[in-house]
C-alpha cells in the first residue's frame, strides 16, 4: 500500500469518518468546516485529487463529492482508525444477561448474536462452540427401505449427525444393528485416523465398510471448527442502512438487497470466511470485494474465532455495509469472543 503523507492520512481519515455518518459523498469545504483542518479547500481539493490517483477514493459523478473505495476503508483500518471500546454501562449489562442465562449453552449463542445485532444496528452471525476434533460416541442404523438407511451419529461433544445411506443389497434391520454394536465397541471415543487406522486391521463386509467410510467422513468434516451451521440476528437492520432504502437506483438496491439476503440465508458467508481464518488471531475485518463472493462485493464484515484452539470454540461476528463503523465493531466483536472465552473456559475447566 502506498505510503501517505501525514496531511493525506488527516484528510482521508476526515472523509471515511464523514462518510460513515452521512452516507453522502464528502465535499472538501465540508472538511475544513467539519473537522478544523488548517489547510483551505483548494488544498484539501488538491490533496484529494492525491488520494483519488491512489485509488484510496472515487468520486461518483463529476459534480459530486467523494467517497472511500474498499482500499480506502483498508488503509483507514489498519492506519488511521481511532481505538475504540464498550463503556462501562454496556459491559455491566452484557454480564448481567449472561448471568440470567446461567450454563445455558444454546442461550449464550443466541444472546451474543442479539446483543452484537443490537449494538451495531447491523446483522450478527455465530457458530455455535464445537469441539475442533470429531470423536465418535455412539452411532445407529435403522433401515428404511430395501437399498436405503438411516444413520445417527453422537459426537462426544454433543454434536448429531445424520446421513443416508445408500445400499448395495437389501439388509434387514436385525443385522443392521448387530453391525452397529460391533462397530460401536471399536470405534467408541475414536477420531477418524483412528478409526481409519482401526479398520484397516479388519475383515469388513460391504456394509461395514460403507458405514465407517461415512463415519470417518463425517468426522473430518466436523474438525473444520468454522463448521456448517451458524445463526443470524438483526437481518433486517441492514436493510434499514441508506445503501439498501435510498442510495442508488431502485434496480442497484434491489441487487444489494438479494446479494445479502442470499449470503445471509444461503450457505455462502462459512465458505468464504473459511479461506479468510485459517490462522487468523484476533479481530479480521474483510472488505467487500477483499471477499471472493460477488454477492459480497457491497458488505463488510468484522469477525473474530471465540474458545481455546485444540478445544470447543467457534465463530462470531458482524456482516454490515462497507460504510461501517469500524472501530466500534472491532471492539464489540472483541470484547463477545472475550465473553465467550470466560463462559467456555470456567464450563470446560481449561484455562
């Protein structure tokens, strides 16, 4: 990234910050006044026209005022961003809600998420804590039709799983379950190296082998800790921003809208935000066109993995306009991992 000169950096932290507030392009008079520059709007103007060949800002139309690129918000993030955090009051409360809750896992998930939801005006998603190593507890088959079955697995931390089984040869229910309880004896607290390392010392049948195929399957899937499951808050306040009631045209809102809703409803956003964390610590904040979705290119989003790495932990964060209020996002998602962290370490006993 380009390096800036100190009246460059005060100038373009004055315009994102406008422009966060006002959701219109920034004029340079409305900087000297608004933000006591001690330079005049010509050299505002000028300096402007610096950070516009830098491809830090645009200006939409030839009479308007400027606007912050995605490289912009970028640049304003990792350089310019003022540090932020929750007051006192909105900890105090937080704890409380999370005290009224008590051990109730489910009800941790679905406060956090509410409470980012409401704090930012803005959507909140979170995966519920899993362990990121799947270990088998106990599975069951039960037949359904002549060449089809039903299997259900219980992950030791809690997690179920269900799959169909597809089979070679009719099977009845009787020897489904004889096949289930030997294998359940060999495979009891296994991950699926050990399962896979287990099985290959025996002589399988078909079914059997079909079924510890789709056990061990299932269980590498259940190690990516972002995992395939995680709720949403506070849709609608994204629809409630001016990018998706009143900026643009009709046809270019309508476009905002079904991109978000599509990321949001389909399983789009776990996918992307799995190429962006892989060994990410800390608060990530992700760009719009940053993101290989195209239904992305108009959202941020600020996340962050809550737990301990090698125990139970997950994901959270908060999926908003790239006109977002960056700072206070980061310290909201900071300090609900923070919260998550506590709650998950006294419930597990690990420090």
């Amino acid at each position: 990234m380009i390096p800036l000169s100190p009246r460059k950096q005060q100038v373009l932290r004055a315009l994102v910050e406008e422009y966060i507030h006002t959701a219109t392009p920034v004029a340079s008079e409305a900087l000297v006044r608004k933000y006591g520059l001690r330079f005049s709007s010509a050299t505002v103007r000028h300096e402007l026209a610096g950070l516009e060949e830098a491809s830090l800002i645009l200006q939409p139309h030839t009479s308007a005022g400027r606007v912050p690129t995605d490289l912009g918000y970028r640049y304003f993030v990792e350089h310019l961003m003022r540090e932020s955090a929750l007051s006192l009051d909105e900890q105090r409360l937080i704890r409380h809600q999370f005290y009224q809750v008590q051990d109730q896992l489910d009800q941790w998930v679905r406060l956090t998420a509410s409470v980012m939801a409401r704090l930012l005006h803005s959507a909140a998603i979170m995966t519920p804590p899993r362990s990121n190593e799947g270990r088998l507890k106990h599975f069951e088959v039960l037949s359904v039709t002549d060449l089809s079955a039903h299997m259900v697995l219980v992950l030791t931390d809690g997690t179920v799983k269900q799959q169909r089984l597809l089979l070679d040869s009719p099977i009845q229910q009787e020897e489904l379950s004889l096949v289930a309880v030997k294998l359940n004896q060999l495979f009891q607290e296994k991950n699926s190296a050990e399962i896979n390392a287990i099985a290959s010392k025996q002589d399988l049948s078909p079914i059997e082998s079909l079924i510890i195929n789709t056990i061990t399957r299932i269980l590498e899937q259940h190690e990516d800790l972002i995992g395939d499951i995680f709720y949403r808050e506070g849709v609608a306040n994204i629809l409630e921003q001016p990018e998706y009631s009143r900026l643009g045209s009709e046809e270019v809102r309508s476009e905002r809208v079904r991109n978000v809703i599509e990321v949001l409803e389909q399983n789009r956003l776990l996918p992307a935000l799995a190429s962006h964390l892989q060994s990410s610590d800390g608060v990530q904040v992700i760009i719009g066109g940053e993101n290989q979705w195209d239904e992305m290119k108009d959202v941020s989003l600020v996340v962050a993995r809550y737990g301990q790495e090698g125990k139970v932990g997950g994901l959270l964060g908060v999926i908003g306009p790239t006109r977002m209020q960056y700072d206070r996002a980061i310290a909201v998602v900071r300090y609900m991992a923070n919260v998550m962290n506590e709650l998950l370490a006294e419930m597990y006993g690990y420090e």
